[in-house]
C-alpha cells in the first residue's frame, strides 16, 4: 500500500470523527489502519490532510487516537510487563505526553501555512505560543534521562548511544527556545511574513521530538529493561521523584524490594545472554568492543556526605576556589568555620574568631541589628535575609541563612560574604557576557 491509498485510509477516519461515530469504534477501525500505516508517517498524513482543508480540531482528535494507540503499538513489541509506577513506566507515559504535544505542534504549523486570512493565522499562533510553553515540560524529562540513566550505560562502558541521543536532546532544547522567543515576537508585531517564516522550522522541530519518542521508546528502553537491575532502578526511582515529572504518578504497583544502587557502586559488564536480547543499534556498539568504568569514586580517607566523598584537603581545595567566603555559628550562636576565598577578598577575620559569639565579630552599633536578623531566620521568619553594603571601593553582598540537617533540624547560621563590585557597576558589560547553554 503507497502513502496515497494509507492516506485514503486516514482521511476516512478523520470523516468518522467529524460525523460523531463513537471513540471506542474508532479506535477498534483506527487498530487496523495502524497495521498498513507506521507511526512515523501517520504526522506527515495529518500534515498533508491539513493542506487539503481537514478541520484542526478533527485532526487533533485524531492525535488523541494516534497517541493511545501507540501505547499499545509498544505494549505488542518489546516493553511488556511494566508495572504501573516503575520508573520506566513513567517514562513512557511522559514519551505519550511528549509525543501528542508534537504531533499537535506539527498540525497547528501546518495549519499556519494554510491559514486563509491574517487573523485566522495569529490565532493558531497564539495557540502554537502556549502549546511551545508547555513543551518546555520536556526538559524535565531529558533532565532525567542525561543524569539518571545515561551513568549507568556510562558505567557498563557503552558511550556512544548515550552521547548521541543527548546530542538529539539538546538540539530539541536549544530549537524549542530559539522557536518560543520568534514565535512571541512574531505575536507581538502580528507579521504574516514572520509567521510564514516559522511555520517550517516549527514543523521540522515537531518532527525531530517524535524522532525523540521512537528513539528512546524502541531503542533506549528496552536495552535499559534488560540491562538495569532492581536496585539501579530503585536509585533512579528515588531521584526521580526529586527531579519531577510531566505527568502525574498516581498510584504505585511497584516498589523496590532492595536497597538503592548507584552507577559508582557497581562494576557490570554486559552478558552473553543480555546481548542477545538488546535492540540492533545496542548490539552493534557493544560488539565493536567497549571497556566498563571501573574507576573507584569513594576512597580511603574521604568524608561521606550526602552528595559525594572529599578529602579534607579537597574540601578546603573547593572552598578556597570559591568566589565567596562563608562564616557559619552554631545554635549557640558561637562561630565554627569560616572559609578565605582566593578569588576575593572579604571582611578580614582570622581563626581568633573561632569560638567567638557571632554578634561580638561586629560593630557594637550592628550587635542589635545582627542578633534581630539572626534571630528572625532561625526562628523561620525569613529563608534568608539580604544586605548589600561597601568595603572601601567594593559593593559587597551579605546574605544570612539558616543551616538545617536533612531532616530539618537546626544546626546555626551561614553568612556568605560576596563581592558583586562588577556586576553592579557594569551590567550592561555583563549581559553581554550571557550565553544560553
């Protein structure tokens, strides 16, 4: 069957949902379309039925049809037996959210380049602006694919996918950008011109995140079903949960029956039988030879902290580097530590202080002043207090935060001493400076 006759075909389920025939109906008929028509070509159908003068709303109730479908196209194919909450679960559903975005990002661009009169066009950009406001959701889910499963592919020593895909993702990212500040313009100045302009590249753009979805959902995910184990995922359950989702979570099948695992715990390599159950493009790099990390991230010697392992030496290494100094009391009010910094130069103290009330490490005219601040952020008033003063020529920030345990017990008080001289000074110099990353 060519596309024309897979067109045919479309364009008479598209007929069915204007006359009202009941959804269940259609999705029964759309089933079978669904077997002479790939999911890939079936935007480049909706495109072409927009062309020809198709409703936009039909042809977005199509996507609804399109997108539940291509649930259970996946669900016959290699992801099977994914327990409702499992993260992976909720990476395929965020993929469905994704993908229906898209797809009505690709028939709202189309819609654009067949609008019969300027008015009809800028109200399918206005739509086109918030829809590109809520794809920006997306970045959420790539946030979580980058930092949370590429490490542990990384580990096994497979590279490759891993760095294209993140390629792909960001080339999404910075399109998607660079396509929601053209589109606000060109809503603001009400340009025909502009508009025509855009509505290819949005097309294109709409066409590179399905690329996205059938990338991850056909090659990435079933190679991570195979390869990760229960207690990787249950790291990566935890930390997504930190990270967020774009859709809601709802109630959990699944749960983790073993402790958390994290990429620098492990030392795997891929198995003969794993191998032969991952997709082509996870076989064919893997074959070509690659050499698991087995670098050792905790050493003899290193303090434990929540978010990694440092030396002592490193530790005052980092905050010697930083451009900021901090002096931190306990809840006796009575100072601990303090940091020098080597790229500024902040109030002068020395390890004298050690010990020391914090309100006697200032003028008896600020004593009140601090102890009111200091106060007022250990007792929760405020998240933090903010002053800006001068040392000699420098303009200098103070900022006053509490300092809580994880579980939100009170430990003391952070002063951070910053010199913001430049930036406030010269700002016009320092936006040029700015580059989106």
């Amino acid at each position: 069957m060519d596309l024309k006759d897979k067109r045919e075909l479309v364009k008479e389920l598209v007929k069915s949902i204007h006359s009202g025939v009941d959804p269940v109906a259609l999705k029964n008929k759309f089933r079978e379309v669904l077997r002479e028509v790939s999911p890939f070509e079936i935007p480049l159908i909706e495109q072409e039925l927009i062309k020809e003068g198709f409703s936009v709303n039909d042809i977005l109730k199509l996507c609804d049809l399109h997108v539940e479908l291509f649930r259970e196209f996946l669900e016959s194919r290699e992801l099977v037996g994914v327990p409702k909450g499992h993260p992976l679960d909720l990476l395929l559903r965020e993929n469905e959210w994704i993908l229906k975005q898209a797809e009505v990002l690709g028939v709202y661009a189309q819609a654009l380049l067949n609008a019969r009169n300027p008015s009809e066009a800028l109200s399918y950009l206005e739509s086109t602006k918030l829809l590109l406001r809520e794809l920006r959701k997306i970045r959420i889910h790539y946030r979580k694919i980058q930092m949370l499963i590429f490490p542990y592919l990384e580990r096994r020593g497979i590279i490759a996918v891993p760095r294209v895909l993140w390629g792909r993702e960001d080339q999404v990212l910075v399109k998607l950008r660079q396509l929601a500040e053209s589109v606000e313009k060109a809503t603001r100045e009400k340009s025909h011109e502009a508009i025509d302009k855009i509505a290819p590249d949005l097309i294109q753009l709409s066409r590179e995140i399905q690329e996205l979805v059938f990338r991850e959902n056909k090659i990435l995910y079933p190679a991570i079903k195979e390869l990760f184990t229960e207690g990787e995922w249950a790291a990566i359950a935890e930390l997504s949960d930190e990270l967020g989702y774009i859709v809601e979570v709802g109630e959990r099948q699944w749960a983790p029956s073993v402790k958390p695992i994290y990429p620098y715990e492990i030392q795997v390599s891929v198995k003969p039988d794993q191998l032969d159950k991952l997709p082509p493009e996870f076989r064919a790099v893997i074959e070509r030879g690659i050499q698991p990390d087995t670098y050792v991230v905790r050493r003899e010697g290193d303090i434990e902290l929540p978010t990694g392992f440092l030396k002592p030496s490193e530790v005052d290494g980092i905050l010697r580097s930083l451009p900021l100094e901090v002096t931190y009391a306990d809840i006796n009010d009575r100072v601990r530590f303090f940091s020098e910094s080597e790229l500024i130069s902040g109030f002068p103290r020395a390890k004298t202080i050690l010990g020391r009330t914090l309100y006697y490490c200032h003028p008896p005219r600020l004593e009140n002043y601090v102890r009111v601040n200091v106060e007022a952020v250990k007792k929760g008033q405020f998240k933090y207090r903010e002053f800006w003063t001068r040392l000699g020529d420098r303009i200098i920030r103070v900022i006053l935060a509490p300092v809580r345990s994880r579980s939100g017990e009170l430990l003391g008080v952070l002063e951070v001493v910053e010199d913001l001289t430049d930036i406030v000074n010269n700002p016009e110099e320092v936006k040029k400076k700015i580059m989106v990353l």
